[in-house]
C-alpha cells in the first residue's frame, strides 16, 4: 500500500510520531515512543538513533508494528534501508527539517544513518 499525498503531507508537517513495533507475540508493543520522521519523494523514513542494536529497531524489522500521526494508526513494515543514495537524501532531509534541534547531529551521525528504516504502509501489523 503506497502512502497517499495528503498522508506524505501530514509526515512533513509532524515534528514527531509515536512508533510502535510489536514484541515477538505480535500482540502487545515493544515500546510507544516519540520518533522524528521524514519524508522522501513518496516515502516515509525513520532512524535508531542507537543504531541497528536498538531492541525496537530489531523487534521493528522482525514484527511490524504501529505509527501514529495525528490520533491515525498505521500498521506499517519496517524495511532497512540499504541504498547510501536514499539514506544520504534522507540525512539531508533530516538536517533541513530538524536544523533547529540540538540532537539532528546524532540522526545524521553514521550510526543512526546506518539504522534508516523506510516506513511501508501495511493492512496488518502481522509481519
């Protein structure tokens, strides 16, 4: 399922989203915490500021799991981004939408960069 226009226009909009992924029953949230989120084009990118051994990062890939924009759920994939391309186009996205934020240094940094997660729209939080 692609994300509509009107959804990018909300993602750009939004300083922060609450991100969701389930724990390994696939039934309850690993965590429900705030996470800054950019857009590219048509897609939707978020980062573990911890890098790759960040455990919602992992249980993310593994389960899938929720967002929230604006009181709207998303059950959504988490897809690692491989491409250095789109990861250096949504670290530039990151410094222009976040400039003003003490931490963007940190979500630009190598570590975070190399735990760039595409947010892909999904009809079940099932995996």
């Amino acid at each position: 399922m692609a994300w509509t226009n009107s959804e990018i226009d909300q993602f750009n909009l939004a300083q922060a989203i609450q991100n969701r992924p389930l724990d390994n029953d696939c039934s309850t949230f690993l965590e429900d915490s705030p996470t800054w989120v950019v857009a590219v084009a048509d897609k939707i990118f978020i980062r573990a500021a911890q890098g790759k051994g960040a455990k919602w990062y992992q249980k993310g890939i593994k389960n899938g799991g929720v967002i929230e924009l604006h009181s709207h759920n998303y059950p959504v994939k988490y897809i690692p981004v491989t491409n250095s391309e789109t990861i250096e186009q949504v670290s530039k996205q990151y410094l222009h939408k976040y400039h003003w934020q003490l931490p963007v240094e940190l979500m630009v940094s190598n570590k975070a960069a190399d735990a760039t997660l595409e947010l892909v729209k999904s009809e079940s939080t099932r995996r």
